[in-house]
C-alpha cells in the first residue's frame, strides 16, 4: 500500500467514524432537548403524543362540562361550553393537563320549553358520563376532573361522583363547580345575577365577543316572577320555572369586558390551582381501593 493510499483508506476510515458520530448525534441531541410543546386539546394529539400527554399530566385529565339551553335574549344556546372550554383550556395550559372534547349531555330539562335545548334523558346522562369517563380511564385518565360550566348540572355531578362508591373503578372522579369570584373586582349593578346576567354575560365578552348581543339584553325580563309559595328549604323540579319563566336571571345589559377579564382570571387561576391539587392527591384512590375491598365483606369492618 502506497502512502497515498493509505492515506485515502485513513481518510475513508475518518469520514466513516464522522458518520457514525452525525448518526448517533440525534439520539443525543433528543435527549437534552427540553420538553416538546404539546397540545392540551384531547382530539390535537396524536397517538404517540397522547401517551406523552398521560405521562406528563401524570394521568391527570379534564372534562369540561357545558350544556345547549337558551341564555335570555343575547347570549347563544352554547354559553356554558365555550365558557367553561375557555377556562379550562387555558387553565391546563399553565398547569398541564389533557383536556376532553366537546361535551354537552347533562341536565336541563327546565329548558325544554325554550328553543334550540337538547335535554337528554335521566339515563343517558348518567350512562354516557359512566361510559365517558370509564374509556378515558382506559387510556390512562386516572384522575377525571370535571369543570362544570353549567348551573342545572349541580345536582348531577356530586351524584355522579358519590355513586362511583357502587362498584369498584381504578380511577378519581373529582369535581371542581366554581365559576364566579364570592367577592372583590369591579362592583356589581345587578343583585340577581343566576343565568345570563350581569356576571355570565361579562365571561362572554371575554370568551367569544363575537356571539354576544348587548344590545338585546334588555329585550326580555330576567326579574324573579316568585310564583311559588314554599318555605325556601323545600325543593321542586318547578322552582325554575316559577321564578325565571324565560330562562334568563338577572340583566346581561349591566355586563362589562372589565367585569369578564376579573371573573374569567379568577376561573381559569382556579382551575389550575385544582388540576395542581388533584395531581398531588396520592390519598383518594388508595381509600377508594381500600373502601372498595371492605365493602366486599361488610361484616369483618372494625372500627
Ligand atoms: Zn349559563
């Protein structure tokens, strides 16, 4: 071999140890990379990025819960849902979390007199949450925080959660139903203020503007009718109905962007202060295990 030549080979030697090297690089480079940006939204996900999703929220998942009902003369049949997909969405962008689709299968029957309501049965509400939050624990949601967005659904929920106890499930149904700061921000003009008022109506602005209709607001009344008359610890399906006949509480024309930007910073601080609890929760699941199995031979329970 002629110097030349080994010089060539040494030179075909080098540039195939570089190769190595540049092919080894990525694995490397991967590995120091910080965190891929990920998609709160459940449908965005891919597969394999799903997977990532569960481990990074370490299984904690969301279920916003809206409804389609009318909301008085100016807000549309959706306000919950986009409400509540709002606080929600930005809520586990600073705390991470997988956020569920679209979801609008509760109860509202009050409203089926108003146009453009879907009031699913008894049943089916309770069977589709059932199935719902079952498959989303199948793909690893073993922490299933339900934001409601929607007054009528205040009721079901805690049912729902407390009737988990019936039968063994490997995951946590919690429940965060807040919406409205108790105090502080701009002063409120309105006294009543339960759907559609002043406080629903300032969230839209801050939601969607583009759905809000200010300029109808006082088109229809919101006042409370006091149809019925019962002592207030008595409770009927009618009592709605008796007092807010069409369906709107309150009067959205006092509402203010001001007055959304406070109450939605509020929502969304919340629910991020809750996903952050309901991951640091190690308790809930193992009592359940541990309720689960005693509940199987009642009679060997000590106190
Ligand atoms: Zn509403």
């Amino acid at each position: 071999m002629t110097i030349r030549a080994r010089s060539t080979l040494f030179s075909v030697l080098l540039l195939g140890l570089q190769l190595v090297a540049l092919s080894a690089r990525p694995a490397q480079a991967q590995a120091v990379t910080p965190q891929l940006k990920l998609s709160v939204h459940w449908e965005e996900l891919t597969a394999a990025d799903f997977r990532e999703g569960i481990h990074r929220s370490q299984g904690t998942c969301l279920l916003p819960f809206g409804i389609l009902e009318k909301h008085g003369p100016h807000l549309p049949l959706g306000t919950d849902l986009l409400d509540v997909r709002y606080a929600a969405l930005h809520a586990a962008e600073r705390e991470y979390a997988v956020v569920f689709p679209e979801y609008y299968f509760g109860q509202i029957a009050e409203a089926r007199h108003e146009p453009g309501t879907i009031a699913y049965s008894r049943d089916l509400q309770l069977a589709l949450l059932q199935e719902t939050t079952d498959e989303m624990a199948r793909n690893g949601c073993r922490k299933i925080l339900i934001v409601n967005g929607h007054g009528g659904n205040e009721s079901l929920l805690p049912y729902f959660a407390q009737s988990q106890l019936d039968k063994p499930h490997d995951y946590v149904v919690y429940v965060f139903d807040e919406r409205t700061p108790p105090s502080g921000g701009p002063a409120k003009k309105t006294s009543i203020d339960m759907h559609a008022g002043e406080s629903e109506t300032s969230k839209m602005m801050i939601a969607r503007p583009d759905t809000v209709h200010l300029d109808r607001a006082a088109g229809e009344s919101g006042a409370d009718q006091h149809r019925q008359n019962l002592p207030d610890d008595v409770y009927t399906g009618i009592w709605w109905y008796a007092r807010f006949p069409f369906h709107y509480s309150g009067d959205g024309s006092a509402a203010t962007a001001e007055l959304g930007k406070f109450q939605m910073d509020w929502w969304i601080e919340s629910v991020a202060k809750v996903i952050k609890a309901v991951k640091a929760d190690d308790v809930s699941l193992k009592l359940q295990n541990e309720f689960y199995e005693k509940s199987k031979h009642p009679l060997d329970t000590q106190p």
